[in-house]
C-alpha cells in the first residue's frame, strides 16, 4: 500500500547540483522518516540522508555531509533531496525509502534495515 517514486536525475557537470523528489503515497508524511540511498555500479546500497518527518531532524552520511540537504513538502507529500558540489563519485541510481518509526536518530537509519518499501530509483550521473 505504501508507494514511493523517485524522480529528478540526470546528467550533470562536476560541481552541479540537482534536487531529487520522492513522491510518496499509501501514506500520511507527517510520522515517517524517509532515508535517501544509492547504489553505484557494482557497489552496495549506501545510505546517504535521512528526514525525520516526525520532528523535523536529519541525518547524513560523512560522504555527504555539507553537500547534500534533505526537506519535506508535507503538502504535496513529497521529500527532496538537494545535492550541490555533485562530483563523479556521487554517479549512482538514487532510492527513497520509508519507515514507520518516525525518527532519523543516528547511522543505522542509514543502513536498509529500518525501512520497508522502496522507490524505483532515479539514475544521477556526474560527468564532464
């Protein structure tokens, strides 16, 4: 029932930026942390952020931290995630995943476990 869809990658210089969208439904997105993840070719899923839309915290990995922003359109029941200073090892298909707990509290709500639906995944590819 729970649904997310990612959307808003593409091809970008070094040093761009692009914001992603996970728009969600099944759900009301205002008890819910949404985790941001990527995976690049041959590599295990990373957790990049985490927005607790329960009370307003996020979280962020050290490879992320500064560059990327996560924030919420309660509204629209969407999440973004903004990635300024993107470089070609930030090159990954990005996902969104939801959890009913409610909290981004620390570096296991950037390991899958919590979560327990996903999006489809949008492909960013940093490139000159």
């Amino acid at each position: 029932e729970v649904h997310l869809v990612e959307s808003g990658g593409g091809l970008v210089q070094p040093g761009g930026s692009l914001r992603l969208s996970c728009a969600t439904s099944g759900f009301t997105l205002d008890d819910w942390a949404i985790g941001w993840f990527r995976q690049a070719p041959g590599k295990e899923r990373e957790g990049v952020a985490c927005f607790s839309t329960l009370d307003g915290t996020a979280y962020y990995s050290d490879s992320v931290k500064g560059r990327f922003t996560v924030s919420s359109d309660g509204a629209e029941n969407t999440v973004y995630l903004r990635m300024n200073s993107l470089e070609p090892e930030d090159t990954a298909v990005y996902y969104c995943g939801s959890d009913d707990g409610g909290y981004c509290s620390g570096e296991y709500y950037l390991t899958e476990e919590p979560y327990e639906a996903w999006g489809q995944g949008t492909q960013v590819t940093v490139s000159s």
